[in-house]
C-alpha cells in the first residue's frame, strides 16, 4: 500500500492547468423543490436589529396563549403589510386576507 502524499508542494494544485468547473445536478434539483403551501408565493424580507426580531417572536407567542391558537411572525408581517396599505391609501393585495387571523 502506498504512503499518502504529504508534501505540501504535492497538495496544491498547479496553476499550469486550467481549472474546470464542477458542475452538481443535484443543486439544481433541490432549488425547484418547494413546500406546498409555498408555491406560486415570493419572499418579503428585511434586516432588523436582534431586538426586533425577538420582540416579535415574543408577541407572536403571547398571543398564541391568548388566542389559543397559533400565531405567526408571517400573520404578524401579513397584518402590517394591510395597515401600511390602508395608511397610504392603497387597497391592500387580496393575498394578504387569508393570512390574517381576525
């Protein structure tokens, strides 16, 4: 059995020869997958403070007790998104409807 090369000058790939890109199917696929009740939807997102997001979470979850049923950031942004439509004078998307538990 041979030794393995442990040379460093053996390790590092010469730059002589040209690098080929590896390409994976498997990424492609699993890009395409998507939970069924997230089909035909798009991503809203923002950066926040730690803070903000915890507050949310926070609130969701008091609420969930209050409520006794669940209570989601996504209902919570959903709710918002409504209230700054109405605030601007735009009528808020239909989409929105039947996220908000009311």
């Amino acid at each position: 059995m041979n030794k393995p090369k442990t040379n460093l000058e053996d390790l590092i790939p010469s730059r002589i020869t040209p690098r080929t890109a590896v390409i994976d199917d498997t990424d492609q696929k699993n890009t395409k997958r998507r939970q069924p009740g997230r089909q035909k939807t798009v991503m809203i997102a923002g950066h926040f403070d730690a803070d903000v997001s915890f507050a949310v979470h926070e609130l969701c979850g008091k609420l969930t007790r209050q409520k006794g049923q669940r209570v989601t950031v996504q209902q919570a942004l959903a709710e918002s998104l409504e209230d700054w439509f109405i605030k601007h004078g735009a009528i808020p998307p239909p989409g929105l409807d039947s996220l908000i538990n009311r």
